[in-house]
C-alpha cells in the first residue's frame, strides 16, 4: 500500500470510528460487554465457604502445588550422595467410614528426596518408586522423567541413589545395588548450600468407583527402606522425621485410623504417608479449589453482546439504507469493511481485557476471603489469559462483523455466531455431551477459541478428570484461539469479496 494509500484508508478507519463512537447505543453496549463480564464472573464467587481462605503452597514456578509427604531427613552440606534400597510398597484405600482394603494410588510414591528446607513449595528433586508408573525422577512439582518399569517387593527391591553436585541433583536407579542406571538430572537454580535430604513417602487420593460413577477416596502408603548409604557432609546423629504440610493437603486425606508416621526397622525405616509433591490441577482433584476460569465464566457473556454490537456495525448500515453513502465515500470497499473490523476488534479487545484484569484478581479476593483455596498460576499464564480474554471477544466481534456483510440481516447473522461460538461451548463444558463429542466440538466450532483462557494445565503425573467439563480444552490455548481466527478470517474475507460484487 503507498503512502497515499494509507493515508486513503487512515481517512476511512477514522470515518468509521467517528461513526462508531457517535452513535451511544454501540458504544454502551459496549461497557455493558465488560460489565457483564464482570458482574457474572463476580456473581459467581459470591458463595461463602466455612474456613479462613486456605491459601496453597506456591512452586518455585509460580504454580500452586501439593507439598504433603512423610519425610524422615537429615542435613547435607555442599555435595554427597544418598543411597537407599526400596523393599516394598504397600498401602490402604478407603471403602467407607472407618473401612479400608488393601491397595495403592497408582501414583503413591516412596524414594529419596533433597530438598530446599521443610517449608512447603520449595525446590526439590526426588528420585523413586511408584504403585503403577515404575522408577520415577520428579522436580520442582511439574517435571517427570521416567525410568525402569516394574514393582516392588521384598524378592524384588529396588535400588536409588541422589546425588547432588552444586545445584545439579542426578537420579539413579538400579535393580541389583551393583548396576546403576541414570534416571534423570535437574538444575535447581539457587539451591542453598544446606539442603534436607532423606526418605519420603506419599500418596494421592485413589479412583474408586462409587454407586454413581467414579469418585477419589483417601489412601495411605507406606514404603520400607533399608541400606542407607550416605556420601558426603551429613549432620552428624539421628534421623529426624517430619510430615510436611501436617497433612495431606488438598491431594488427598488420610483413611481413618491412619496417620503419617516413620518407624525404625532394622536398618531402614518404614515409613507412612498420604498427600502428593505435585502441581495442584482442576476436575475431582482440585474439589473445592477455584481457578483464574471460574473468575471469567462472564466471558461469554459479555462475547454476545459484543457479537450483537459487531452484527449490528454492519447491517443496521444496511437496514436503513446507508450503505451506499458509505461506499460513495470510500469506493475501494474492502478498505471499509476492513476498517470496521478493526475497529470493532479493538473495543472488543479493549472491553474484554479491562474487565479481565478487573475480575481476576478481585474474583481470587473474594473466593480467599469467602473460604476458598485459589489454584495459583504463574505471572505468564494470568497475562496470557486476561489478554487471551480480548482478544477472544476480538476475534468473534470480527466474525459477527464477517457473517453480518454476508447475511446483511442482524437477528440471523448473530444467531449463526451465537450458535456457532457460545452454544458449542455451553454444550461441551456443561456435562451434557459424552466427553468425545465434547472434546469435537471445541476442536471445530469456533467456541475452540475459549482454551486461549484456560489456565489449568495437563500433567501425566496426577490423575484427575481432563474433561471439557472439568476446564480442560482438547487444544492448547494459542491453537484454540487459531481456529476462532480462521473463522473470523474467512467470515470477513467472504464479506469483502461479496461487498465488492453486490450492489449496495
């Protein structure tokens, strides 16, 4: 485009905006869009909770984590190394009140551990058994590495071995004691020269099918260890125990009549635990827990009327007849409809991403000071979803925009969008689908571009239900909010294409 022609279209975007502003019922819908995404986001954290706001432990990431484990530990100095022999991993899952079976939680854990102090959150590196998931190295809650697979048992124990060098932790792993196989190494930046280490056991809450479905029940583990072998600068003494976080936090409980606990035996421990050292994530493992999506379930709200605003930019020029005075002034049309969509776009964007950085931390307020643990997410991931959140009422202002110049009739061309953005997204996240069909419709409706505000993320080392239903979309954020753009682009290409062949 040359100058001239910038400064042609620099004449038609300030027209159009001048049109926009002047006329009050587009831009005090407008307001009311970020209105009412604030005022249902807010409604919906209205409920009060019996307590005092618990707040979760915070990752070294920034995320809110589970930080709940039997530890028995002493203090390490500069670098050493810690080797222990795992002979068995048992444990119990309750089947009612004061009532348990034998069994474990696929993810119970038993294994070394070096960690940054007993303050729950803080850095760690662990390398260890599990029920069903094998040899496992983990750090810093979000990380996974896994090793060799199989059980433990007392014919067939399993052999670790942490060692620290600087901030670098190396996990190993062996089936002999003799031959020793790397499992993983972390980098754990700023890692004081005094560090706990030692033994640890825990267990997340277990899937149990109920009368109803399925549900998660409190279970217990408890994981022998034997052949300490230590290397390096270790206080001097005793083994001290401590059951961080005094319970099992918000991953799981313990069954009745069980308790952390860590027992001599022989020259091992057995020790006793229930919790996780994990990120906390939403669905039936994070009951209870409120995340930055239930701050912004407005969002949708707030999306029709601005797709009503954007349908009515375009056909009330047609309902009353001054389409053609328009395109008199600007006989380059595309040019017109593109400078509507930008501006549209913008005070969508604008709208959506005020009334965003307004909800969200005033709906974690008031969730905390009503009794309600708030899912933590780091600085990176709210950012994204308050600006996400703009920019998702952008991009369906400029779809309804799109369909308005090809349908040229309001009512039907927000029916279309609304049917096509919202209703798709009420269907899949209500529980009213089977989770396949769910998980369809947010791949190829344009309600796919509502992942651009999940903050919950998938990890493979905690269980729970990742769902639709439960604020887990099938495509990551950045791809939802693709396919919501493809649509818009498409919708407004269509309607520059028949602007330039019809008659006005």
């Amino acid at each position: 485009m040359t100058t001239s022609g910038l400064g042609a279209f620099g004449a038609v975007l300030h027209a159009e905006w001048t049109k926009f502003r002047t006329v009050r019922g587009w831009w005090v819908s407008s307001v009311g869009a970020a209105l009412a995404l604030c005022l249902v986001g807010l409604l919906a954290t209205a409920a009060g909770n019996e307590g005092s706001g618990p707040s979760l432990p915070v990752g070294p990431g920034g995320e809110a984590v589970n930080d709940d484990f039997s530890f028995v530990h002493r203090s390490l100095t500069g670098d050493g190394t810690i080797t222990v022999a795992v002979t068995s991993l048992t444990g119990v899952i309750a089947t009612g009140p004061g009532r348990t079976r034998p069994g474990l939680a696929p993810w119970a854990k038993a294994g070394i551990l070096v960690k940054d102090g007993l303050t729950q959150g803080s850095s760690y590196a662990a390398v260890m058994v599990t029920a069903g998931h094998g040899l496992r190295m983990q750090y810093d809650y979000t990380h996974d590495v896994a090793g060799a697979g199989g059980a433990v048992s007392a014919s067939s124990p399993r052999w670790l071995r942490l060692r620290r060098a600087g901030d670098v932790l190396t996990g190993y792993g062996s089936a002999d004691g003799r031959a020793w196989r790397e499992v993983g190494t972390a980098r754990l930046a700023g890692l004081p020269d005094t560090v706990q280490a030692g033994m640890f056991v825990t267990a997340p809450a277990a899937e149990q099918s109920t009368g109803t479905g399925s549900g998660l029940a409190p279970a217990v583990a408890t994981g022998a260890f034997d052949r300490i072998a230590l290397n390096g600068a270790w206080t001097a003494g005793s083994w001290g125990y401590r059951q961080v976080g005094d319970d099992a936090g918000v991953s799981g409980s313990y069954a009745t009549g069980t308790k952390g606990a860590a027992v001599r035996s022989g020259s091992g421990f057995t020790v006793t635990g229930a919790g996780d050292i994990a990120p906390v994530v939403g669905g039936p493992a994070g009951s209870g827990v409120r995340t930055v999506e239930n701050f912004l379930v407005g969002a949708f709200a707030g999306l029709v009327v601005v797709v009503v605003v954007a349908a009515g930019y375009i056909t009330a020029e047609y309902r009353r007849g001054l389409i053609g005075l328009t395109l008199a002034a600007s006989p380059r049309r595309g040019r017109v409809l593109v400078a509507k969509a930008l501006v549209v776009g913008g005070v969508a964007f604008l709208a959506g991403t005020v009334a965003a950085a307004v909800t969200v931390p005033l709906g974690g307020r008031r969730s905390r000071a009503g009794g309600f643990p708030v899912l933590t997410v780091p600085a990176g991931t709210e950012v994204r979803v308050v600006v996400g959140t703009g920019l998702l009422l952008a991009a369906a202002a400029v779809l309804a925009l799109g369909v308005g110049a090809v349908l040229r009739r309001g009512a039907l061309a927000i029916t279309v969008v609304v049917a096509g953005t919202v209703l798709p997204y009420l269907l899949a996240t209500a529980s009213v689908l089977p989770d396949g069909a769910a998980e369809w419709l947010l791949r190829v409706t344009p309600a796919a571009g509502f992942a651009v505000q999940q903050s919950v993320v998938r990890y493979g080392q905690v269980v729970t239900d990742y769902s639709p239903s439960s604020g887990y979309f099938p495509l990551s954020p950045w791809a939802g909010f693709a396919v919501l753009c493809g649509y818009a682009a498409v919708a407004l290409g269509t309607g520059v294409v028949l602007l330039r062949r019809r008659d006005a």
